[in-house]
C-alpha cells in the first residue's frame, strides 16, 4: 500500500486511495447523466403546457374569438334594441295618432280619399348584369 496515490474526496474533507475514484465516478455517472436529462424533460414540460395555453381547447387563441365574438353579439343586442325601441314607437303611434294610421293605409294598403286618384308607376327594369328576380 506504499505505492498508492491519495487523492482528496471533494465534500468528504479527507484524502483517500485512487481507487475510490472509480467508485465514486460510478456513483457519480447517474448524477451527470440524469440531471441534464431532468432539465431537458422539464423543459419540453415547459413548452408543451406553454403551446397548450395558448392553442389548447380553451387557450388564448379560442379566448380572443370568444372575446370578438362577444362584443360582436353585443353590438346585435344593442342594435336590435334600439329596433324595438322605434317598433314599439311606431304602434303607440298607429295605435293614437289619426294621421299616422291614415298614412300607413295610403302606404301599405294603397288606399285613397273619394275623389283622388292614384298614380302608380311601373318598376324600373333590373340592370343587365343581374338576373331578374323570380316570380313568387
């Protein structure tokens, strides 16, 4: 045991026999291999969950067309609304005002006062390059 070299053990705080560094680098091999392979795995984690975020079922993407698609909605519902509000007008209107009635008949209906003629003229011819509406 003269001849052997001595080395010093990092973390131990002691010298010991060459011979245990090929232990110690057996035991030391799992340590080199698995903890980049450890990395890498969480890394690939980080990234699948990163792109599921963002394109999965309910990520970003899908979010921001739910978000379009909402205030869209809400500018229908906005403008119908205001359409209800002019309806409801205009039956108030013909339910208590003469002279709405009276023109909604002349209108609609084609109706005329004794003694008044109405003209009516033909409709304009459709325009060449479209078709001519079918007949009902």
């Amino acid at each position: 045991m003269e001849n052997q070299k001595f080395q010093f053990v990092s973390g131990g705080g002691e010298w010991e026999p060459q011979f245990g560094s090929a232990r110690r680098r057996r035991v030391d091999w799992p340590r080199r291999v698995w903890r980049p392979a450890g990395t890498g795995v969480a890394i690939l984690l980080a990234l699948v969950l990163t792109w599921h975020v963002i394109h999965g079922k309910d990520g970003l993407s899908v979010w921001q067309q739910k978000r379009a698609e909402d205030r869209q909605l809400h500018k229908e519902i906005l403008d119908l609304e205001q359409e209800n509000v002019l309806l409801r007008q205009r039956v108030e209107r013909l339910k208590s005002d003469p002279d709405a009635i009276e023109h909604e008949a002349r209108e609609k209906l084609h109706y005329a006062r004794p003694g008044e003629i109405i003209y009516s003229l033909p409709a304009p011819p459709p325009a060449q390059g479209q078709a001519a509406a079918p007949a009902k």
